[in-house]
C-alpha cells in the first residue's frame, strides 16, 4: 500500500470527528451522508422553482 502521511491524517481525523472528539467544525460520516442526501433532494427542487419562475414570467408576459 502507498499509504501517504497526509491520507493517513485525514483518516485519523475523521474517525475522531466520527467519535465527537477533535475539530468541532469536523464533519461525523453520518452528517457528510444527511448532507449528501439532502443535496440530492434539493436539486430537483430548484430545477421545478426555475421552471415555474419562467411559466410565471412567461403567462405574466402574456396577460399583458
């Protein structure tokens, strides 16, 4: 294994933010995984938001 002192670091310090020990600003694996989850349920919902800001410019634009 070509197992880099800066990979081993990173390894170290998550599993001590994964414990509730270290960095406070540190992300446990549980919260990157919420994060990611509520990420990919936004995304969709931004996309419907602009479609709808346009449909509404759109027949705005029409009425007059």
């Amino acid at each position: 294994m070509d197992l880099t002192e800066s990979a081993l670091r990173i390894w170290v310090q998550q599993a001590k933010a994964d414990q509730g020990v270290g960095k406070p600003e540190a992300l446990t694996m549980a919260e990157r995984e919420a994060l990611s989850q509520l990420r990919k349920r936004v995304r969709p919902l931004e996309l419907e938001k602009d479609i709808l800001k346009n449909a509404a410019a759109f027949f705005a634009k029409e009425m007059k």
